[in-house]
C-alpha cells in the first residue's frame, strides 16, 4: 500500500515516531500536525517548542540527552543573560536561538507560523510536510492546587509538580486549523492517521481542541490509530502518568483508548501492557523507541495495524 | 588634583582610553559619554556596537583579537542562522545576543537606552558612568560613490571600501543630549573633558551633532583636550585615514585639531608624528595602544596636558 501518513504529534515521543515514518516510508508521505499550545513568548522571542523538536528530530539536529534543543549545543547566551540579570529559568541554547529570532522576525513582518516552519523544512531538507495545528495562537492553561498556571510555568518552571485539577485551551474556540491541516486528514490518499505516543491531556488534545479537526478525524475515511504513550503500564517521560492520577483516570493504556473513544478505530500498546479488554481493536509491538530500528518497528507496526482495518 | 573626567568616544580606541582611565584614576570620578549613531536594529534586535564595545572593555569581556564583541565567545547562533538562510554578514556572537535580546526587551517595554546601559553597568560592577550621547536615535548616513549608505552597510557590509563625500547624522537636529550629558561636561567639579582618539568624522561629530553638547564643550570651565587618532602620521585602525584623504584633508594632526577648531583647548599627539604648526597646545607621547601600561600613560597624559592648562 501507499499513500500519506499523517501524525499527529506533541514533542519528544512523537518526533520519535514522526522520524520512524520518515525512515519505514517515503518522507513526502509523511505529514506531521503539531501541537502549538505550548507555545509561548520568551525575552520577546516566540517559542515553539514541539515544532522546534520535531525540526530538530527530523533533520538529525535534536540532542539526544535533553530530550529538546539541539545536539553539540553551547550555552554562552544563558550565561551572558543571567550575568545581565535576565530570567535562567527557560533554557535556550545558542544555536536554538537563531530558531526563535528568525520566527520573531518572520512573525514581526506578517507570515503565519505555518509559512515559517515550511521554510525552515526546506532550508533543511526536511522532506516530510511539518503542519502548526493552527496558525492561531492557543494556550494551554492549566488549573492546579498552586492556582492557574501557563504551560511552560507548570512544565519547565515548576516540573510539572503542581496536582493539576483541569486544563484549557485558551484562544482555541476561536482558532482555525492551519493550511493544509483539515486537507491532510481527510485527503482521498491518506493511507493512515496516526496518534502519536505524546501526552494525550497536554499535547493530543489541544491539537484536537480546534474547531474542525476532531470533526476531520471523525469525517476521514483513513483508520485512526493510535499509539498509547504507556510502556509496561507507565509513561516513559513527561508527567502523563502523574495526570491520569490527578484527573481521577486508572494509569493504563485501557484508559487511554477510553480518552480516544470515538476518534480512533485502533490502538497500538506495549508488548508489555497487561491484558484487558479494549473497545477498539488492538495490537501490541515493543513501543518503547531508543534506537532507529525501535522508531521503525513501531512506525511500521501503527501502519500495519491502520491497514489490517481497511 | 582630583574631579571628574568626562570622555567622548566611539569604538575600540576610545574604550581604551576610558580603560585607561578607570586604571589611572578611580573609576567613579570617569564618565564616557558614547556615540549612539553606529547603532542599528539588526534581525529585530537593536544593536549599540559602541556602547558593547566600552562595556565589554571596561568589564574586561571584550575580545582582543576581533577589536569587538567578547573574548571567548562561540559563534553557534550563527551557524544555525546561516543554516536556516538568515543574513550573515553583521556578526552576532552568542553571549553577545544577551545584551541585544535584553535591550530590545527593555527598549519594547519603554525604558530608554540610558537607563538600559546604567543597569549593565551595575550588573557587572562597572565603576566609571556610561552615557549614551541620547536616547534618541541619531543614525550615521553617508553619500558614497556606492550611493547613500547606512552605517553598519558602509562599515560592516561593505568594510568601509567606498568613497565617501559627505557624512550626516540623521535624527541629530531632533535629539536632545541623553541624561547627564551636558551636566558631565559642565559640572564644576570636572577635571578634564577628554575627546578620544576615535574617528572624528564617524565616532565623535554624531556626538558633537546633538544640539547642546556643542556648546556644553564651548561652555565648560574644564579644559577640553583631544587625543589624535593618528600615530606617527596615520591610523590605527580603521578607514580615519582614508576618509580624510576622500573628505580633501590633509592626514595629520594639525587637520585632526582644525577639525576640532573652537572646541579643543589643547591636543595630545603622539610622540613619532612630524613637528608642525599647531593652533592649540600640543603635548607628546606614545599614543599606541596595546597593553594595560600604554592606556594608562596614553590616559594620565592626557589629563596632565588638561591639568597643565589651569
């Protein structure tokens, strides 16, 4: 079979299986529909955090340690700016930076976020379809027993340590799916839509909080799969289990379909996840992505189970 | 005697004279008053070259080999700037970027440059007074046989190759002296009034072409002594030189002190240039500036040449 793959994505788990796709099939069948609702604005400068990791990913620049920002990295601005004063809590790297001053730039006069990141694809021969969700600005916006918090002040300022009791999406009544993003999903030759392993609270769902997109995945008639971001019953990184405690859910890939329910047709779990019944159809594969091979397997593994439905 | 000494100065030979300054004397008692027109708003950040370079001097961060920017800086922003096809002819070192993200921050949010500079000066305990010329954007515009060119074009851009006929300092009949300027140089307690050897044509005329600081070295009770740019009949660095050959002067320092007729009261050439008719008062030494001991002397000569004129 051919035909396009289309992810939808947050950030380190999902660039993984975005970077799998480019490796198991042809990049330019490859659309990847990010989350933006961590964006913020740092120093004046605007930040994307998802994208920025998924461009990294794909074009082999993203540091493997950190988990975000770029490999070989040097922090002489950090240093220079917390000499002058300025805030050390948001790290940005040196090289990172020219990322955040271009799109300040590129806003500054006009282009949407959508025009920006096409650019830097193509500056990089990025050959997958890298797609903001909006072209809008949405916020993440979180309540929780330290009161109401921004995304990156609960994320990277407080560690996700605050109990989070609910979680918005501000500006996202009034958002537009960006160019290409309703057209993606449901194109006659979209072969699969995919659901990244990232945080379905933090990261899926903002995604799916703008007006049209839940409909699109609803309306496509490409299965719908979805890769839980649990491995062996716990989360691999990021406080997805931590949330599903908080929000009252039982930590299991279980709960995840039931997150899903309605959307997706089919979910990809963990060779290690107990079993348990499903209301949708279900395949296992080790999902647990290290290695190039791992991104693969698991990249071919959500296809096939996307195929086995048509 | 003690009392304030008061500097105008541009670039890299003025910062050694105000370094020599705070070294000879104690650096409270030293104000330096800065070419403000060099500065330009680069990739949305706004750039002070000649305020960098003295603050860099005079916190022992500037890069001896470049003559700008600081020692031991990296230059990844760069590389990832040209990557994603940003311009890359106006270097931006990475810890360099701190003081233009943190001044565009504190210009957006209102706060003028002098009061930007005053807080960089206190973060990295730099004792002498750092005043720009204005807070009103004064810029350097030259009519070359490349046509009308801006500063950073001409300098930076081009590398001061074309020939140029006649300079202007746009924005300069509207600017009003930045606070402290005109108070500096006519206090009752000032000791000196120094004019650095910087190019009088691109460094110290924006300064002089702020309404009232003229006429506040006209008014001043301080002797008022220039240091010649020129060693041994030529200069050190940069294009003062040629462009006195291309504005039909003559290159020395009897053209040096016409050019600042009415305004000196005496000169400080250097040792090795040829004897000649001055119309101020003339002192000597080894004006070259290389090591700690040479701004020292270049510095304690120069206001012993002022002393001298009481």
């Amino acid at each position: 079979m051919t035909g396009r793959i289309v992810i939808l994505t947050g950030g380190v788990g999902g660039a993984k299986l975005v970077k799998g796709c480019c490796e198991a099939f042809p990049p330019d069948t490859v659309t990847a529909i990010v989350n933006t609702a961590d964006d913020f604005v740092h120093l004046g400068l605007p930040v994307s955090p998802d994208i920025d990791t998924l461009v990294y990913t794909l074009s082999g620049k993203a540091n493997p340690e950190l988990g975000w920002g770029r490999a070989g990295e040097s922090w002489n601005f950090m240093e220079a700016l917390r000499s002058l004063g300025g805030p050390g809590w948001f790290q940005l790297g040196d090289g990172d930076l020219a990322m955040h001053v271009l799109r300040a730039l590129a806003l500054a006069a006009g282009a949407p976020l959508s025009a920006f990141t096409a650019g830097v694809c193509e500056s990089w021969e990025i050959g997958a379809t890298v797609l903001p969700m909006s072209d809008s600005p949405v916020r993440t916006m979180l309540d929780t027993d330290a009161g109401e918090l921004e995304f990156q002040d609960y994320f990277v300022g407080r560690r996700a340590a605050p109990v989070v009791s609910a979680i918005r999406f501000a500006g996202a009544a009034d958002a537009r799916p960006g160019p290409g993003v309703i057209e993606a999903i449901t194109a006659a030759d979209t072969r699969a839509v995919l659901i990244a392993p990232s945080n379905p609270f933090l990261s899926v769902d903002p995604v799916l909080s703008v007006p049209g997109i839940r409909e699109a995945l609803c309306a496509t008639k490409a299965p719908v799969v979805a890769v839980s971001p649990l491995v062996g019953g716990d989360a691999v990184k990021g406080p997805t289990a931590k949330l599903m405690r908080e929000l009252g859910m039982t930590v299991d890939a279980v709960a995840v379909a039931g997150h899903y329910a309605g959307l997706i047709d089919a979910m990809l779990i963990d060779a290690g996840d107990p079993q348990a019944d499903f209301a949708v159809t279900v395949a296992r594969a080790d999902t647990l992505m290290h290695t190039q091979a791992d991104r693969v397997r698991v990249a071919q593994a959500a296809v096939a189970l996307a195929d086995s439905l048509r």
